[in-house]
C-alpha cells in the first residue's frame, strides 16, 4: 500500500492534521483527523506559547505513527515576505542565475540570513515577453526555531509551508473550475491570525490581515460588558433565531466588521495597482477559519464587498473513511483547509510545491535514504554472491573481486560518515565564536533609535504656541494655529527597548488627536494612518526593515493623554466630564524588531 502523508496546521490556538491515504486506483481518502486545542488565553508570551506546542505535539505523536508516513507542516502566514516581479525573457536554463540577483534586490534582509523559494507563474509566454515571478522568504532563524519545536517530539518534518499558501492549494484542489475562470477572495480567519489570498487564475497574492477572531471577541466583551470567557461563547453559538440577542451581538461586532471590510477592500486596490495594465475583477469571496462562522458574518461582507461568498465547507475528489468521526469533520472542515493544503502537496497534487525546509536538512535526509538503498543493494549482493558460491568456482572469484569493492564502498561511507561527525563539531564551535564575537554589537542602536525619534518633525518637542510666539487673549486665530498644530503632533507617552541576540526590539505608546469622518464618527483608520505617514514610514526607511507593527490601544478616543503607570493608577475611561473634552485621542502601540549589524 502506498505511504500515508499527514498535514499539520501549526496555530497560535490549537494544532490541526489529518492524514491522506491514496489507493492503487489514484484516489485520495481521509483516514485520520486530529484537533487538539491549547489551554484557552487572552495574553501569552512565546516560552509558554512554545511550551504549549510542545504538549499538544507530543499528544499528536503518541497518538499516531509517523515512521513511514510523509509530513508537511505549516508556518504562520504574518512571517511571509511575497512579491511579485518581471524578469527579462530567458531560457529555463539561466533562469535560476537571473532569479537569484532579482531575490538579492527584492527581499529586505541579508541574502544568507533567509530561506527563499519563488514560483514561476505558468503561462504561454511570448519569446520576447517578460516572465513573472513570485518571491517567498523568511528568516531562517524562524524556522529553525519551529523545526526545533516538532523535533523534541520526535516529528520528523519532510515539508515546510506557508499557511495561506496551503489554503490556496486546497481552494485549487477543491474548485479547479471556478478559480480558472474568475478571481477569488480567499479570507482564512482563526482566533490569532487572519489570512487574505487574492486568486487570479494561476496567480495568488497574499497578505496578513490585522483583524482576527480575538478582535471581535474582544469587541463583545467591551460593549456588552461580560467576560472574555462569555464573550467568546456568545460569539460562536449565537444564531439568527435568538432575534434579540443576535441584534445585540451584531450591534458590538459591526464596526469591527466595517474595518475588515476595509482591509479587504484596500487589498485588492493594492493589488490591482500591483498589476496595472490589465483589468482585474474579483466576483467570489471563499470563507475558511471557524471565526468566519459566526453570525452575520457571511451577509454582512457580502453586501459590503458586493462579491458572491462561499465557504469551505465540503470535500470534494477525497473520500473520507469509515474510521472518520463525520460529525468532528463537519463541525472543523472550515478550519481544515490548511492542513488538506498541506496533505495535498505531500502527495504533489498542487499547483505550488514550494519548500522551505532548510537546505543542510534536505540534503541529510537525502543521505539518509540513500544509506537505505545502498544497504539492501548489500543485502542483495551478498545472496546472490552465496547462490553463486554453491554453483561454481568461476562465480566465487567473480564474488570474491566485487567483495573487494563492496569493502571498499563500506570504507568510503564510513569516512564520509566521519567527515560528516567532524563538520558538525566544526559548525557547532563556529556558532560558539560567533556568539562570542556577537558581544557588545550593537551598543550604539539606541542612540540611533532616539536620534531617529528625535528627526520625526510631528513628534511633540515643545509647547505649542502660533507663529509670533504667545497666545493673544480673545485673538480666534491665535487658537486655530495651536489646534493644528496639536491635530498634526505625535505624542508619545512610553518607550520600551530590550536587546536580544542580533535585534532591538522597540516599543512605544504614541498618540494623535482623534480624526473624524463627515458624519462626526470618530475614524481609527484614518489616524492611524496618520501615524504611518509621519513616523513609521521613516522609522521603516532609517533601519531597513519592513513597516513596523502598529495596534490601536482604544475602542474609543480618549479625553486624556496617560502613560502606562497612570492608566494602571486612574484607570483609561475618564469621568463623564472628562469624556466631553476636546480634543480627544487615539492611543497606539508600536512594535519594531531594528536588527543590529555585525560590524
């Protein structure tokens, strides 16, 4: 019987495999699906993130048998970095050389500190016309950290994946037809993490949506004022026929609703611009993620985006097998989509196959498999040399001559398998020395930090005051000039820099007078935007790094401006009095990782 691939979605909430079994005939059957939540969180930090992780692997390997089978896991769609581009028309057989100078432009980390794929994107090209390409990249110090996560328990890995990735594979997989003829939407949203991919035939886009399942949570919990614990219940099993308590819950997620829609809609408008000179239409919306399945959801994006929503929600060209627990399957089978992705590739049914596996990996376990061949050839040999010693002399010394060689190929893989033993103490001692030479770099980033800071023109420096210097009394004019100047500042209320091995991870809680749209509704969008414009576009271009990470800290703007320690003493709502003042502002928190240079 054929081998058995699994696929396992690797999330912030839960781990997801199932397992694929093809037959003889060709065809695809489910014969395993395995969920195993972690311990409910508002708030985790990553050593107890990893050491959930850790458990819920451990459970899935003591569950199952792996020896024999296939694995192909997946990583978090926010550690992408994708682009698309041109690259002059070529042969196939210079492209890879062409390929890599285009990486070595496009992608904005050091070359030999990433792990990069691309994908050619198949068409019938011209001679003459230019050939379009797709960059995947990541960090290899991110996959080295996940790969050592599935190792402690044992999980050999033979695939490494992009999340939103596997769920193109699987929509493709799942409805060839409909993606050849029209452009997808594909929003794949769980309670840590949100995933768009734009589908335009054989293209695919993707980008990490801001906006997750623990966003709306959070939203009920604020409006209607219950537990996060309630709020989470009441977001998955409320239903169109409780009228009254879905009109409640509909009334505490809209806004939030409103601003996904937008985040969608700017996306798509991204990506048109990405591919100007050629019309781009978008008719179906696909939903994937168990946070898609909440009330209204559906309805609500459908007539925001005008597009023709669906979900993933039924197999199709995969049988499923009689020791599959149908009701399990039915109830996470919008959540599945990952890890069918995954599978799928395992057995190489999708249109992207891309691997980001290390390479030093790949090529061990190639050794590997090969010392597995050459061990049965041996064992092959040495029958048929003893049939041959019983039939004649002749064939003895036959034997006896490719004895000899065989001692020899023996000989030369255990040098090589000492070779091997050497050059792994070699690496580990350089890891060592570079640790050590590592000591004391970048000291001098936190004055580049706040010299940085300090170049920011919207950042508050001084007291306000108009042009001539003081503020006349009853001069009208002389308040204008201080309310715009106020509206075009940056306060920032908190810094926060720690130092870790080759980054500074930098934070701070900044804020701006709240914008308002023309109906007087205060717009979050529209100030945070601001903040992009005026300080983050700056501090991305200094350092070189890609835009920073930008949350807002308020459901609604604030009437006074507190630091960390007097929120914590005051409380962030303000009195009724206070809440009447104006201006009022939006508070935000910026995460930048700056990476420290080797000198």
């Amino acid at each position: 019987m054929a081998k058995g691939v699994w696929g396992i979605d690797v999330s912030k909430s839960s781990i997801k495999a199932v397992r694929l079994q093809p037959d003889k005939e060709g065809n695809i059957e489910l014969t395993n699906i395995e969920i195993i939540e972690y311990t409910p969180s508002e708030s985790r930090d990553e050593a107890s993130l990893d050491q959930e992780i850790r458990i819920a692997v451990n459970t899935l390997v003591s569950r199952n048998k792996f020896k024999k089978d296939i694995v192909a896991v997946s990583l978090p769609g926010h550690a992408i970095f994708n682009r698309f581009v041109k690259i002059p028309p070529v042969n196939r057989d210079r492209i890879d050389s062409v390929i890599k100078y285009e990486a070595q432009q496009h992608i904005p980390f050091p070359i030999e500190e990433v792990i990069w794929v691309y994908q050619v994107i198949e068409n019938n090209y011209r001679p003459d016309q230019e050939i379009d390409v797709v960059f995947f990249a990541i960090k290899k110090e991110v996959v080295d950290q996940f790969l050592a996560l599935m190792s402690v328990s044992n999980l050999s890995v033979d695939i490494v994946q992009f999340a939103p990735v596997a769920l193109y594979n699987f929509a493709m997989h799942q409805m060839p037809l409909v993606f050849s003829k029209e452009g997808m939407v594909i929003i794949d949203m769980g309670a840590n993490n949100s995933d768009l991919v734009l589908v335009e035939g054989n293209r695919f886009w993707i980008r990490n949506l801001p906006i997750v399942g623990n966003t709306i949570t959070k939203s009920i919990q604020d409006k209607l004022e219950v537990s996060y614990a309630d709020a989470e219940r009441l977001k998955t099993t409320t239903t169109a026929g409780q009228t009254q308590e879905a009109a409640k819950i509909f009334g505490a997620i809209q806004s939030v609703l409103k601003d996904l829609a937008s985040e969608i809609h700017r996306s798509i408008g991204f990506y048109k611009s990405l591919v100007s000179g050629r019309t781009v239409n978008f008719k179906n919306l696909v939903l994937a993620g168990n946070a898609t399945k909440m009330i209204y959801f559906e309805e609500f994006l459908s007539q925001r985006l005008q597009l023709a929503v669906s979900k993933l929600s039924t197999l199709n060209h995969i049988d499923v097998s009689e020791k599959v627990d149908k009701v399990i399957l039915d109830k996470n089978l919008p959540s599945l989509g990952v890890a069918f992705g995954l599978s799928l590739q395992a057995l190489g049914l999708t249109p992207s196959r891309i691997n980001l596996m290390p390479p030093e990996l790949i090529r061990v376990k190639t050794i590997s498999r090969k010392k597995i061949f050459v061990s049965v050839i041996m064992v092959v040999l040495i029958m048929i040399s003893v049939l041959l010693y019983l039939s004649a002399k002749t064939a003895i010394e036959q034997l006896g001559e490719i004895d000899l060689e065989m001692q020899e190929i023996i000989m030369g893989a255990e040098r090589t398998n000492k070779t091997f033993l050497e050059l792994q103490k070699i690496q580990e001692k350089e890891k060592y020395l570079e640790t050590i030479s590592s000591i004391g770099t970048g000291r001098d980033t936190y004055i580049k930090v706040f010299n940085a800071m300090n170049n920011i023109e919207s950042l508050v420096k001084n007291i306000l005051a108009p042009a001539k210097g003081y503020i006349e009394k009853g001069n009208d004019d002389d308040f204008k000039v201080v309310g715009l100047n106020e509206k075009n500042r940056i306060w920032i209320l908190n810094i926060k820099m720690e130092m870790v091995p080759d980054v500074l991870n930098f934070s701070a809680i900044c804020a701006v007078v709240a914008r308002q749209k023309s109906n007087d509704d205060f717009d979050p969008v529209a100030s945070q935007d601001f903040i992009k414009e005026k300080m983050l576009k700056q501090l991305a271009q200094e350092f070189g790094v890609t835009e920073p990470k930008l949350s807002l800290m308020d459901t609604k703007p604030v009437p006074k401006l507190l630091t960390k320690d007097e929120q914590s003493m005051m409380g962030a709502e303000g009195t009724e009095e206070e809440n009447e003042l104006k201006p009022k502002y939006y508070r935000f928190l910026i995460q930048l990782a700056i990476p420290i240079k080797i000198k």
